[in-house]
C-alpha cells in the first residue's frame, strides 16, 4: 500500500494534471486532515508530489504533519 498525494492547481473535470502544494489548491487542507483520520492510512507510506523544489517539498511536509497532528 502507498499513498500518493498532491493538491490541484486545477478544478475537478479540467483534464489537467498540474499539481500545487499542500493545502494552497482547490483540494484544501481539510481532504488530507480526513484522509489521515481514517484507520486505513495509518502506517502506510506517503508520496508527494508537488512544486517547489526542496524548500517547496520541506514546506509540504511539515504541513502534511500538521494535519496529521505529528
């Protein structure tokens, strides 16, 4: 099991797959505070995949625990 995870630059049904960080797109935070809420994700890996770069990925990590309440 795996997780792969991003958030929208672009709104559902666009056909576009172009990616924004964490929280800063129309997904929104709270899908992801869900997401980590329920007992399946827990212990399973996670993968990001957003812009930014390094200091871009650091931000999307400490934000993803935040809102996993790590």
């Amino acid at each position: 099991k795996l997780i792969h995870a991003n958030d929208s630059k672009d709104v559902v049904g666009a056909h576009k797959d172009r990616h924004e960080n964490i929280g800063a797109g129309h997904i929104g935070a709270e899908p992801f505070r869900e997401l980590f809420a329920h007992p399946a994700t827990e212990g399973v890996p996670l993968i990001i995949e957003t812009p930014g770069g390094k200091e871009g990925h650091a931000a999307d990590v400490a934000r993803l625990k935040e809102l996993r309440g790590l």
